[in-house]
C-alpha cells in the first residue's frame, strides 16, 4: 500500500518562538507533498502567539502549562490529515524527510509508526553526524536523504521527537496518556500500545533531523528534569508490568 493525502505536523511549544520559528521555515522549505502545521501552544508568554497568527499557522492556545501529552492530545484533536506526525520546537528537518517517512509509513498495511535518525535521542535513533552549525547539516542531511529501504528497521519503540503515524493507529490505540505530564514516557507508551495492537515500527535509516535535544523541556524543568524522568519510568512500569528500558 502507499499512504496518500495530508500529514498533519503537530508542534507543542511553551516559551519557544526562538525555536519554532528555525522549526517553521525548515518545513517550509523542505517539504513537498502536502502538510498542515498545527502549533499548539503551552500558555507562552513570549511572543509565540503573535508569530504564529502572523505565519498563519493552525494555533491552539492553552491557558497554562500542561505539558507535552496534554498539548499533542488538542493537536492532534483538531489534526485533519490522514497522517499525523508529532515534531519537537527544536528539530530541524530536512531534504525529502517527510517523503521519505511517507515511503516508509506506505510500504507494508502492518507498519504504523515511523521515525527519521538523529544527533540526539535515546535509544537506536542516535547516529554520529557531521554536523558544525550554519549550512553543514543541510549538507550533509542532502547526501544522507537517498531512499532507501535497505535502511530501514524494525524496532519496538520510536521517540516522540519526530513520530510519523497512519490515523488508524490512533483511531485503534487512543491518544497519548496524559498521566506522563509534563512529559517523557507518554512516546514509550504509545508506542507500546501500538505494538500490542499488531503495528510495526520502522526506524528510517534513510531520514536525518536535527534534534537540539529536549532544549524547551529542561529549561523549563532545570530542578528535577532526571527525577521527573525516573518517575515517568516508574509510571510505566505500574501501567504495564514491564521496564521501557528493555525496549531501548
């Protein structure tokens, strides 16, 4: 099968528009198969409003801080496409990223999760890069970008950076759970629910991004960002019975 159609890209940010706004326009300009943007915004006080209604982007305004889960939950509740994908503020994309994803995603009816590699995630997603600021990473993201589904591979869980999926599998699994606010474990558990409904997931050895690496979210949580994970861990393993980290 082939997927066809829009991909909605939903973007949680909270005090971010110095991100969003690298995030936007390398979307801009390396997409080329048909995309919504769907901002939806953590109760900023930055100008992060303001630049949105200016770049016409679909907005969603949240009174307050709810956290990741909460806000990819109300993106992906007003999401028209028949893909959804959920972007981090501070990823850069690339050449042909989401075309090839979308190859990956439409290669098999069983496959419903897919994401590109990175710089930095936890987990296989991880590669070295040469990667020095200013053009080099586009450049070396145009040679990188060749499909190619030799690089592709199955995996039992993909991070929540850059997670591209079929609709069906949230229409089957249910949106994220809220109960890993303000964030960290709610991919894990989607994932992990995607998995038990018969999905596969597909690393695309082929997609590079760059990934600033989690920025909004410890400078929002400098105390307690590593006990705040631990706790998220622990959160799954009472859910299901099992530890994330097996899956690593």
């Amino acid at each position: 099968m082939s997927v066809v159609g829009l991909t909605s890209i939903i973007i949680p940010t909270y005090n971010g528009v110095h991100l969003l706004a690298p995030c936007i326009e390398a979307i801009r300009r390396h997409t080329e198969v048909p995309y919504e943007i769907i901002v939806v915004d953590n109760g900023s006080t930055d100008n992060t409003a303001q630049y949105c209604l200016r770049e016409r982007l679909i907005f969603v305004a949240l009174p307050q801080n709810e956290g990741f889960p909460f806000a990819v939950n109300r993106g992906l509740s007003v999401a028209s496409g028949d893909q959804l994908l959920l972007l981090n503020n501070d990823v850069i994309v690339s050449p042909r990223w989401l075309s090839n994803m979308l190859l990956a995603l439409g290669s098999a009816n069983e496959i419903g999760l897919v994401g590109p590699v990175t710089n930095y995630a936890s987990g296989r997603q991880q590669i070295e890069i040469p990667y020095g600021g200013g053009d080099s990473f586009e450049q070396a993201a145009e040679q990188f970008n060749r499909s190619n589904p030799e690089k592709w591979q199955d995996v039992q869980r993909l991070v929540g950076m850059c997670l591209l999926f079929k609709r069906e599998v949230m229409s089957r699994v249910g949106l994220m759970d809220e109960r890993y606010s303000p964030g960290h474990y709610e991919d894990d558990d989607f994932c992990y629910r995607a998995r038990l409904s018969g999905y596969r997931l597909l690393i695309c050895g082929d997609t590079l991004v760059y990934h600033a690496g989690s920025a909004s979210f410890k400078a929002n949580h400098p105390e307690g960002w590593n006990g705040l994970i631990e706790d998220n861990r622990n959160k799954f393993i009472e859910k299901w019975g099992v530890d994330p980290w097996i899956f690593m």
